[in-house]
C-alpha cells in the first residue's frame, strides 16, 4: 500500500514558504484549536515542551505557571519565534530549538507535557513522533493534540480525500485518521487516551490527550 504520509522535506519547504504569512493566515483560523490545547496543558503545568512550535504563536496561551520549550523543523519560523522571545514578552519561553520532532535530544523523562498542535498530521512518521513525545514526557504526565482528523464516511470524507491530493504541496494532510492514534495508544502498554473531544464552536478540530502512566510501586 502507498504511504499517505508527508515526506519530510515537503514539509520543510512548504512551511518555509509560510513563514513569512503564517500569523496572518493560519493564527485567526486555529485560535480555537490552539487555545484550548494550551488550555488543557497549563491544567497540567509545569515544564511544557511544544513540538512545531513554529513562529510561536502559541507564546501568549501560557503564563507563569508553564516553562516553554519548542522545537521545529524549520529555521525561518524559528526565526520569527526568536524575534518574539526577544521582545522580552514572552519570559515563560525558556527556549526554542532546531530538532526533528522524530529523533529528539531531550532525556527521558524531561517534560511534565507535551504538546503539538497541527502537528501530528504532518510528520513523517507520526506514530515515531508520538513515541518520542511518550519517551520525553515524565510518568504521569500528558501528550496533547490539536488537530483536523479525518472524517472518515460519508461527503466529508469524500472531500478530505480529494484535497489530499491538492494540498500535499502545501504541507497539508487533510485525510489522517483517529485510527492511527488510538493503534498507537494501543500497542503502547503505558500510554491511555484520557480525552478527545470536538473544539468548539465548529467541530472542526479534533482534541487528544494521552497519558503516560505512572510506573507502579512494587507490592
């Protein structure tokens, strides 16, 4: 069977090309996505690390109670992150860094959450990506997504599959299944899905949340 998956430098090149517009464009249409999983983290706390932290957008959703580190695959939308941790607004960012989400420097165990919003969808590999996120996160600690899943049936779904066709130029990936997290989930013996719900108003975008499950004293 043919990958559905984004070849890596499709994605570098395509978001290389959006930095310039990225705020512009995509801030106002994934607000709702992106507050509500910042929402969902500062409940957790913390040190928080934002896997595709891209030009930081995210940066005004936490407050002193969250220590952030982001990561991205793309040098010019660091860039324009950097410019923002520069203007001295933002003293909860701590750092933000070149990395492939799917081969992270970070120990084990670093993290009390990590986040990726619009993410997962448009990795490589995303099933690597979650299980790096997994291994950097501490034990009790939380993986949470914002994303548009697929639809599955019916007309929307139909149409999810013909623009995936249009807009793999684009760095997009419309047509990525809930499937592949829950699989993911499942062949991981301490990793369980405790939320995913519909972000308001629209229902377009999708929130998951996993834990990773504390290690069991012995009896």
């Amino acid at each position: 069977m043919t990958s559905t998956d984004l070849d890596k430098s499709i994605v570098e090149t395509a978001y290389a090309r959006w930095a310039p517009i990225y705020d512009a464009v995509c801030g106002p249409v994934m607000v709702k996505g992106r507050r509500a999983a910042a929402k969902a983290a500062r409940t957790v706390g913390g040190k928080i690390l934002e896997v595709g932290v891209g030009t930081g957008l995210s940066f005004d959703d936490y407050d002193a109670t969250t220590e952030i580190t982001g990561i991205d695959l793309c040098a010019p939308m660091l860039e324009k992150a950097r410019a923002k941790m520069a203007s001295g607004r933002y003293p909860q960012v701590k750092a933000v860094h070149l990395m492939d989400a799917h081969q992270m420097s970070f120990a084990d165990a670093t993290f009390d959450c990590v986040v990726a919003q619009f993410v997962i969808t448009l990795v490589a590999n995303p099933e690597q990506v979650l299980s790096e996120c997994h291994r950097v996160v501490k034990p009790g600690g939380r993986i949470i997504l914002v994303n548009h899943l697929y639809s599955e049936r019916g007309v929307a779904a139909a149409v999810e599959r013909w623009a995936a066709q249009k807009t793999r130029s684009l760095g997009l990936r419309p047509e990525f299944p809930f499937a592949r997290l829950q699989a993911w989930a499942s062949a991981n013996k301490d990793a369980i899905l405790v939320e995913r719900r519909k972000v308001a108003p629209f229902g377009i975008y999708t929130l998951v949340c996993f834990e990773r499950m504390a290690v069991q004293a012995a009896a």
